[in-house]
C-alpha cells in the first residue's frame, strides 16, 4: 500500500524527521502534537490547561486536513510529565470527543520535546 503524507500549516511543521501524519489505505496516523502555536513555532503561553487545549487544537487541524473529523479517532495515546493533570486533560478532552468515545492510553514520562507538558498522538479510521 502506497503512503499518503498529511500536512496542514494550521498545525506545527515536523520539527523532526516526520509527517504530521500519514495515511496508509482508511487509516491515518497522526504524529505526536505537543503544545505549539502553529503560527510562532513557539509554546503556547500559559497554564497546562492552554497547553492541553492547544494540543487538542493542533491535532484537530491534522485530522480535519486528512477529511476526518474527532468522530473518527479510533485511538488517542496522551503523554502526560505529571498524571496529576490526568483529570484536566479528560475534561477538555470531553469538549473535543463525543461518545462513543475512541479508545485511549495515558502515559506517565518523565519529559517531552522543547519543554512540554504534554502531547497526544491519535490514529483515525475512515
């Protein structure tokens, strides 16, 4: 199967050796998204509640780029420095997702690039 290779300047350019996401046949992988303004390249000013938002904001121009919606995501995996803000990251999840909600996995880390809080990679099936 041919890759197809997702991109959107709504969200921050791979500041790596990666794609926004990729899309191989009905699924989309979408990379990894940490708080970055898409316009500055900078971090989202603010709390950890602005960073998650922010998070949630890039990823949601990926998929929309890709021709899906939130309803789509299938799976989310959120990397969070502190668990403790495992309830924020929930509540402003809620304002993204409905239910049937996709599955998910949280995952304690010990750091993130540039000095995030937080990132959330998704896989979308169309």
């Amino acid at each position: 199967m041919s890759k197809q290779i997702i991109s959107t300047p709504h969200a921050p350019a791979a500041i790596g050796i990666y794609s926004q996401a990729v899309r191989v046949g009905n699924t989309i992988w979408v990379s990894g998204q940490i708080p970055l303004d898409p316009k500055t390249k900078e971090m989202v000013p603010g709390d950890i509640e602005a960073q998650v938002r922010q998070v949630f904001e890039n990823l949601k121009a990926i998929v929309t780029a890709a021709g899906a919606g939130f309803d789509d995501v299938v799976k989310a995996t959120v990397f969070l420095v502190d668990l403790s803000h495992f309830a924020l990251v929930n509540k402003v999840m809620a304002e993204y997702f409905r239910e049937p909600y996709p599955a998910r996995a949280a995952i304690g880390v010990a750091a993130l690039p540039r000095g995030a809080q937080v990132e959330v990679e998704c896989i979308v099936a169309l």
